[in-house]
C-alpha cells in the first residue's frame, strides 16, 4: 500500500523522507516513478489529470496539496475516489499571520502611507482606534476562525459570514445569501476566505462594494475568482472604498499592463498568504492516511456538490 507524490520536488522529497522515518509501512513514491501502480493507493497532487486516474486502479483518496480544491476538475476523478483539501497548522498560521497583517495595514492606512513617501508628503492622518473599525471575515472554516479569534487580540469588533449558521464566541455571525446585506454594511474592513466555487466566483463585485460602509479596505486571500477585477477599480477610483490587499489575482502574475500593478490604493502580493508546510503538511497528510486506514473521518475531505 504506498503514496504516490505529484507536486513541487522539494516538499515530496521532504514528506518522503518523513513517512520512511515516521510510517516505515507506508511506500511513498515521487511521480513519475510510482513502483506498482496497483499497490498506490493514496494520490497527494496539486492538479492531477485524467491519465494520472486511469493509471491508478486502486486509488482510494486524492489529497489536495493545498487548502483549495478549484483548481481541480472533479469531474475526472473517478466517484469512487474521496477528494480531501489541507488542513494543517503551518498553513493556518501562514493565513493567519498574513490575515494580520493585511488588516493592520488597512487599519493603519500604510498603502496611503506609502504613497505618500514615494512622493515626498508628510500627511498624518487621525488614529481610529480599533474599537471603531470593524473587521467581518468572509468564510468560517478552518482559516477565517483562526484569523477571528487572532484578530480579537487587537480589540476590533468582529463579523463573521458563511453558508450555514455558525456561533463563535465574540463574533457577530451571519449566514446565507439572505443576511449578506447586514454583515456587509457593518464591515470597515472586509476579508475573503472562501473557497471558489460556482457560488462564490465573483462575489467581491459592485454590489457587495456598495454596500460597504463608506471608505471600507478590502482583503482577497481567497482565489482571483471571487474578485471582479473591473469592479473593484470603478470603487478605488470612485473613493467608494479606500484601499485593497490583494494576495490573489485572476490571473497570476497578472500581465505587465495590469492596472493592479501601480494602483495607488492597492497593496499586491503574490500568493503568498500562506503555503503547505514541508513538516506540519506532511503529518497532516500522514494523519489523515491513518485515519483513513483506522476508519475515522479525514480532516478536510470535501463534499462534491458543494465543490468545497
Ligand atoms: P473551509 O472549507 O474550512 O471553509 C470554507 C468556509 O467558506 C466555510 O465557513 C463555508 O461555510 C464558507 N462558504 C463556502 N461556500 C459559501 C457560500 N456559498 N456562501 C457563504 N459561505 C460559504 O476552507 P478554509 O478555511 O480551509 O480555506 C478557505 C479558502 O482559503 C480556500 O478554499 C482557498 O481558496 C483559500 N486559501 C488561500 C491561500 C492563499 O495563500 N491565498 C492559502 C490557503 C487557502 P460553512 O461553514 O457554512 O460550510
């Protein structure tokens, strides 16, 4: 019974080195080379295509090597084939070290700051203390409940979003499509971690920036897909919202005439919020094979007619 590994080397080579230290059973192989295909069992792929199935007649369960599953066509996996996305630590401190650091910069206004340096001006504005900015987070999942509960360090009234009701303590939760007008007319900043799926493709459109308090910041650590690019341009040009963190784009890197780029109010980064660790994804990975040798639920396994 073995592993196959088709991503990024380094990783593979370092969750190789760690299922012969820590699961001696388990075989662990880095595509191309796979030993038996029969033995494969377990597929751990970023995006793997139809070939990869039809030359793995045992597959049992395909693991996402990052926390989304949209990169993947679901519907070239065989039915038969659980589809599970990462959870680990590693990854969640990234998001949520990253989710804090977006908010502080919209909280502090250092895209305007920066501005400002680059053309010689010297213009403090006036601190709003955080008790007056509200902070809503799109996605209740593994990764916006850990950016909350950091988050409610920093003192910022909290919001929360997502598809069916949750209750968090020291969040104000909406749900469904229903209560998205009275979470978003509360959110000074807003910050998106969904998953994209036909659902949410789009939904950081016009709409949802008109009903942002006036002079809101926008965080998109989600996927490119949730943003509607041309949209959110007409609102930072309007002055409808004062400023963006982008950490993921429709297109990536977005051409070199990419109005992004250069925009005054706009803070890009290039997908880096955070990433699959070598170490605490790899025990994640092993984890969760266990836990599907012993019967258990896997941590992060999908449902398919969600896509999340
Ligand atoms: P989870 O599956 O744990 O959580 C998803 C959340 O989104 C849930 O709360 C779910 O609601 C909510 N949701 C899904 N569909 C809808 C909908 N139609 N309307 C309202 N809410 C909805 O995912 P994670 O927290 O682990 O990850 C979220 C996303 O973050 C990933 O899918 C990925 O796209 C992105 N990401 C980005 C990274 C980066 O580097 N930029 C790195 C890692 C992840 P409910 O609770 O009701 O099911």
């Amino acid at each position: 019974m073995s592993v196959l590994y088709k991503s990024e080397i380094d990783r593979g080579r370092a969750w190789q080195a760690l299922f012969a230290d820590r699961a001696p059973d388990i075989g662990f192989h880095l595509w191309p080379e796979m030993g038996d295909p029969a033995a494969i069992r377990y597929l751990a792929a970023w995006a793997p295509t139809a070939d990869i199935f039809a030359a793995l007649p045992n597959l049992e369960v395909l693991f996402s090597i990052g926390a989304g599953v949209d990169q993947l066509d679901l519907s070239q996996v065989p039915p038969s084939v659980a589809v599970v996305r990462m959870v680990e630590a590693g990854l969640t401190e990234g998001m949520v070290e990253y989710a804090v650091f977006a908010t502080l910069a919209l909280h502090r206004r250092v895209i305007d700051y920066i501005s400002d340096q680059r053309q010689g001006r010297w213009q403090p504005a006036r601190l709003v203390p955080p008790a007056q900015r509200r902070v809503g987070v799109m996605g209740l999942g593994v990764l916006g409940q850990a950016v909350l509960a950091r988050l409610g360090a920093f003192g910022f009234p909290l919001l929360g979003w997502s598809r069916t009701p949750h209750a968090i303590a020291g969040v104000d939760c909406y749900a469904g499509c229903e209560q998205l007008p009275d979470f978003l007319a509360q959110c000074d900043i807003l910050i998106c971690l969904l998953p994209l799926t036909p659902e949410t493709r789009g939904i950081l459109c016009r709409d949802t920036f008109d009903r942002l308090p006036q002079g809101a910041g926008l965080i998109n650590a989600g996927r490119g897909g949730h943003l509607i690019e041309s949209d959110l341009l007409d609102a930072l040009d309007g002055g409808r919202l004062a400023g963006a963190v982008l950490d993921v784009l429709n297109s990536e890197p977005p051409p070199t005439t990419h109005p992004f780029w250069r925009h005054p109010k706009i803070l890009l980064t290039p997908h880096i919020a955070s990433m699959t660790t070598a170490d605490t994804g790899g025990q994640a990975l092993l984890d969760n094979i266990r836990r599907h040798q012993a019967g258990i639920p896997m941590q992060g396994l999908i449902r398919r007619d969600l896509g999340y």
